[in-house]
C-alpha cells in the first residue's frame, strides 16, 4: 500500500538564484559536446536511395540478385518513385542495400519503380 507521498531523491529541486542568467544554467548542466551532422551513405548506391527517397532512373540493378516475380494484385503507384502493377504479370525484382524490406525495385521493360513485396510472388 502506498501513502501518497513521493520521496524523490535529495538534491534540492529550487530553482537557481536570480543573479544566474537562463543560459548561464544550461551551460552549467548540458554538457559541451560537439555535435557532427551526420549523413548516410551507402558505397555504390546513390544518394538519394540512402536518403529514402528514390529517383528510378538513378538506380541500376545489380549484377547479381534480381528475380522474376508475378504479380499478384493490381496495385496504383502512390508518385513517381512506384511502379504501377497489373495481377498476373511478370516482372524483375531486386533490393537494394538499406531499402525497406517490404520494398522491392520493379522493372518492366523500361520503367522502373518500388512495388510492395505483398503484391507479389517471387519466382525461382
């Protein structure tokens, strides 16, 4: 059973005198560490793939790894970096280091897009 009240630890919680201005207090208790923006990249990828956000013509399929895959379901590309898929039909698929797993890249012909990985059966 509890009472009610909180026990906290020790340490006064009032706040710091007056005479300390707001900045002064947060250089006093944040600690100074450089900070280094940091930008993703991955060897052989574009940039733009690393970053999320995926320009088809940039991508180039990998020597190895790609599959035929039918399609499933008709599926309606939400932008440009999709693939539009119609049931039935045939396509290659392939991933990309960093890519979302429920994301392939489709090629048909010459188009070339993202297409969910549940839209599809993949072959051999």
């Amino acid at each position: 059973r509890f009472s009610g009240t909180f026990v906290g630890n020790a340490e006064s919680t009032s706040p710091p005198p007056a005479a300390t201005s707001p900045a002064a207090v947060a250089a006093a208790t944040l600690p100074a560490v450089p900070t280094i923006p940091v930008v993703p990249t991955i060897v052989g990828v574009p940039n733009s793939v690393a970053e999320g956000v995926l320009n088809p013509n940039e991508v180039k399929p990998p020597v190895s790894g790609t599959r035929k895959a039918r399609v499933l379901y008709d599926y309606e590309a939400a932008d440009s970096t999709e693939l539009a898929l119609l049931a039935d039909e045939m396509i290659t698929v392939y991933s990309l280091p960093g890519m979302d797993p429920d994301w392939l890249i489709g090629e048909r012909g010459n188009q070339k897009g993202k297409v969910p990985v549940t839209y599809l059966e993949l072959l051999s």
